[in-house]
C-alpha cells in the first residue's frame, strides 16, 4: 500500500507504457486480464418526470450495487480511499474507502478495512454518492493482486471515485485494449442539447476522462465517455441529458442486464 502511494501520482507516466507492445501485454496479464468494469451513472442525473416503459418505477444504477450488497456473503470497507489518499484530496473525502464484496474479503489485511454488515455497507455506498462520488463495480485483477485477496471470481470491487483524483483518470493513456475493460453502464447515451451556451462549465475538470470539450463554442462528447453524469449535473443551462434506453434490453431491463454481466464474472454470495 505504501508503494502505491509513493508510485500513485506517476501513474500517467505508467499508464502510457502500456502502449508499449511487449510491456502492455505483460502489464495487461499481471493487472488487467478478466476484467469487467462499469461505471454506474449518478441516480441524481437521472430524469424521473417520464413516463417509463419497463418493469420498474424508475430506474436507478444504484440499484445495481444494492443488489449485490444484498447478495453479498461478506461486506468489506476499506477504511480510506487509497486514490484520494495518495494525492491528498481536499475535495471529496478520504474516509470514504472501496467496498469489497464475495468470500475473497477474507483475506484482506484487517489493518486495511473492516468487515461489516449488509446495513452497514448500504448506508456506506448511501454517503458516497451523498458525498458526490460516482460508483465503479466489477471485476478488477489490480484490486486481488495488490490486496493478495482472490481468485479474482470471488472479489468484487465497488469504488466511490472523484473526478479528481480516480484511478481511471489514466484511462486516456492507456492501450486501448485495456482501457475498453472500463465502460459505461449498458443503455446510458449523454448528449448535449441546443440549450448549450458554450460557457466551458462541462470542460473545468469535470469529466475524469477528458471526453468532453468545447468545439465551435458548443460542448461535443467524444467515445470516451463513460456515462458518470458529472457533466449534467454541473451545467447551469441544464444542456447536457443522460438517458438510459430500456428497449433494447427487453423486459428485464439496462438493470437487469448489468447485473448478470457482472454476475457471470463474480459470485459474490
């Protein structure tokens, strides 16, 4: 954990030497391989004044991370975000640490977190997003390695990230092969309207992967995106929409369907 913190603020550096053939595939294998990870957009961004088509009486991506709490056979919370930790966060806060779920807790160093009950972990992940985080749930080689907790089928990591100081900033840097293991939540399109004043608020720091910037005076999202909804919930124009498609997934729903994808990598009860 310590080297971490010393190597953390070179991680730019480190990221792009994944670009380097015989360096990216042994980075990719050591830290990389099997994973699937998703960014959970913020429930606030979501427009509940329509009508909704699906099951549900609204859709929210948090439900995605109650429902593997629920499931969950253990629950364990780092005791601080080692991201915002490494750079001295002034902006969000420290405390708030990774939520680990599935059997693989267990041999987490007890100085590192704690376990806790399911109560506990929900009213956790309730004052990340209170707090302004954005969740990040999946399956992530770097968390078994570095923790020494696995295999990595029974370790799933819930993150609670900042816009400035995320792991996954890094993201942009990386090879591609990687970077496309980190995605938006299936279903989640983010565009930007003709209510958009060009006025640079999307552009200040706010998207933690660079995927937004001003192009003949109007806000233009790249591919990048990952659907975090920071953008919308920041523009003063109310010119940026975050919209989760629900026909394409038939009945069960951009939900439902996340959560299996999630659910065949890690088994978490």
């Amino acid at each position: 954990m310590n080297l971490i913190k010393r190597t953390f603020p070179g991680r730019f550096r480190l990221a792009r030497l994944t670009r380097t053939p015989v360096i990216g595939r042994a980075i990719d294998r050591m830290l990389f391989d099997g994973d699937d990870i998703i960014y959970l957009p913020k429930d606030n961004v979501i427009p509940v004044n329509r009508q909704l088509t699906g099951p549900e009486s609204i859709v929210l991506p948090s439900q995605v991370v109650e429902h593997f709490i629920a499931r969950a056979s253990h629950h364990w919370i780092m005791n601080a975000c080692i991201c915002r930790d490494a750079s001295a966060c002034h902006d969000y806060p420290i405390d708030l640490g990774c939520l680990f779920l599935g059997e693989a807790v267990l041999q987490i160093n007890p100085a590192l977190g704690r376990l806790v009950p399911q109560e506990e972990a929900l009213a956790h992940v309730r004052r990340c997003r209170e707090a302004g985080l954005v969740h990040l749930i999946g399956r992530n080689k770097l968390d078994t390695v570095w923790l020494g907790a696995g295999p990595g089928d029974r370790l799933m990591t819930i993150c609670n990230c900042c816009p400035c100081c995320c792991l996954w900033r890094m993201l942009p840097r990386l090879d591609p092969a990687i970077s496309a293991k980190v995605t938006r939540m299936p279903g989640v399109n983010v565009t930007v309207t003709d209510r958009c004043a060009g006025c640079g608020t999307c552009t200040a720091g706010i998207c933690f992967v660079d995927a937004i910037r001003l192009v003949d005076g109007c806000a233009t999202i790249d591919a990048a995106c990952r659907g975090c909804g920071r953008c919308v919930e920041v523009c003063p124009n109310e010119a940026i929409e975050l919209t989760i498609d629900e026909r394409t997934f038939g009945a069960g729903g951009p939900i439902s369907h996340t959560i299996a994808r999630l659910s065949s990598l890690v088994d978490v009860s």
